[in-house]
C-alpha cells in the first residue's frame, strides 16, 4: 500500500491520480489500483498495489508529482522491509 500523509501533497497525488488515470487504458496493470484509490483518513491517500504496481506509480510521481516521490519510496521500503 502506498500513502501520502502530507497535507500539501495530497492534492498533487489526486492530481497526479487524474493524470495517470487519463494516460492509462483500462487493462493498464495499474489503472484499477488508481481507480480505487481512497483517501483513509485526514491527510492519507491510499493506494492498495503490489510491489511492481508501487514502482510504476514511483516512476510517474517522478516525472509528474515530484514531491510524492519520498512517501511512495518509503512505503515501497517499508513493503519489502516490513518491522
């Protein structure tokens, strides 16, 4: 699961979400997780994928939403390093 908690960032990651969900087809391996995308609680958006799913968002954050880039790498670090 990737999350911001950032209260500035979090409309650049909606953006960013929009974007992405524009340039994506349907069968994009990643279009279904952006699609369900849920803002958890104050300030979090979450964003349930798989690891594989977690490094496409990290590569489009990077060339779309730069300051997201942080957070998804964290929660990348944090799924293969869990504890």
């Amino acid at each position: 699961m990737v999350k911001a908690t950032n209260s500035d960032l979090e409309p650049r990651l909606l953006l960013l979400i929009v974007i992405l969900l524009k340039r994506a087809t349907e069968d994009s391996p990643l279009y279904f997780r952006l699609k369900n995308a849920v803002k958890t609680q104050a300030n979090t958006i979450a964003v349930l994928c798989d690891l594989d799913q977690a490094e496409m968002l990290l590569q489009a954050a990077k060339d779309f939403c730069p300051d997201a880039v942080p957070q998804i790498e964290k929660a990348i670090r944090l799924a293969q390093f869990p504890g």
